[in-house]
C-alpha cells in the first residue's frame, strides 16, 4: 500500500476521537462488557516461576527495565525454561493505551518485538506535538516491525479492543494492589521494581524451594 499522510491523518483523528473517554485511568474502569484478550507472554507455560510485568509504555522506568533488565532475565531464566513472563499494560493516558494497541496488533507472536522498539523510541513518540503526532509516530513503528498500514489502522481503531484492555488493566491493577509501573508480580507475590540481583535473589529463592 502506498504511504498517504492525509489518509493517515483522518484516521489518527478516528483513533483520539475513539478513546477520547479514556483520558484517565478513572474513566477506564467505565468500559463495556469485554471482549476475550490473550495473555501476552514468553516463556514455557510449564515454568516453575511466573513474572507479570505490570508497565506503562509512556514510563521512563518501565523503558529502563525493558532494555537494562529484561534482556538479561530473557538470557538466564526465560529462554532456559526456569521463567515464564506476561506483560500487562497499565494505562495513565491514552498515549500508552495506543502504543499497547499497536502492540497487540502484531500478535502474540510480534508482541515483544515490537514492545522493545516502542520502549526503544519511546522519546521519539510521545514527544510530538500533539496526539495526531503521536498517533503518526506509533504507525512509523509499527510499519518498522513489518505491520501493514490497512491493518494498524483498524487495529487502533478497534473501540471493542480499546474498552477491553482498560477494562482488564484496572481488575488485574486492583487485584494486585499496582500503584505504580513497573510493578511486578512473582509467583503471587508483588514487588515493585528493582536491579536484577533482587529478581536473580527472588528466583533462586523459589527454584531452591
């Protein structure tokens, strides 16, 4: 498809208009009966340890985990089998509401790929200025990942998926007692962030056991 930025336009302007409620997490929990949403996760289902990254892609901390922390827990625990990990966005705004649905667009399997380029530029994309740039900004990206233009615009302008997401953010936030990103929650036990030598200290711990 060729690239046409008046048409990339009107539909960014679809997109703030679609999730102009959702400006706040308060307004989140306000959304209608939820469509089914797959966990996002890598890593055996058969691990013994369970990480659930609770993270907002607008977190400066969050984007610091994701490219200091995580590769390394990739390396040692996950890719051996030890560690099973699912990322469940949190969502102060709707810039980070966008960014997870671009993600989601890709499926579970471009998921965390396209997580890590959205953390990698993520002062790039929230820094235009105003939300039809940043809506322009996360196609940019996606269109890097490989995603077609046709099918990032539905995706970002799919209201059902939007409302499900926040929906399913603000119970599993609450269940877990989430005040802030990123939390993390480690076979049932929530731990706000932390170096890698406490998750290395958490998971021998639990595999010791």
């Amino acid at each position: 498809m060729t690239y046409n930025p008046s048409f990339t336009r009107r539909a960014a302007l679809a997109i703030i208009g679609a999730t102009a409620a959702y400006s706040a997490l308060p307004a989140f929990a306000q959304s209608a009966e939820s469509i089914m949403l797959p966990e996002m996760s890598i890593g055996s289902e058969d691990a013994p340890i369970t990480l659930i990254e609770y993270a907002s892609f607008t977190c400066p901390h969050c984007k610091n985990f994701n490219a200091d922390v995580l590769p390394l827990i990739k390396e040692n625990y996950i890719d051996t089998g030890k560690v099973r990990l699912i990322y469940r966005g949190i969502y102060f705004d709707r810039l980070g509401l966008w960014a997870d649905m671009l993600a989601q667009c890709g499926g579970p399997d471009r998921y965390f790929g396209i997580t890590a380029m959205i953390y990698e530029k993520q002062s790039e994309w929230t820094s235009a200025e105003n939300a039809v740039g940043v809506v322009n900004n996360l196609y940019a990206i996606g269109r890097l990942a490989g995603l077609n233009q046709d099918d990032m615009e539905a995706c970002m302008q799919d209201n059902e998926t939007a409302q499900a997401l926040v929906t399913f953010s603000t119970e599993n936030a609450e269940i877990h007692d989430v005040q802030g990103t990123p939390t993390f929650v480690i076979n049932g036990k929530t731990v706000t962030s932390m170096p890698y030598s406490g998750f290395v200290e958490e998971f021998e711990r639990l595999l010791a056991e």
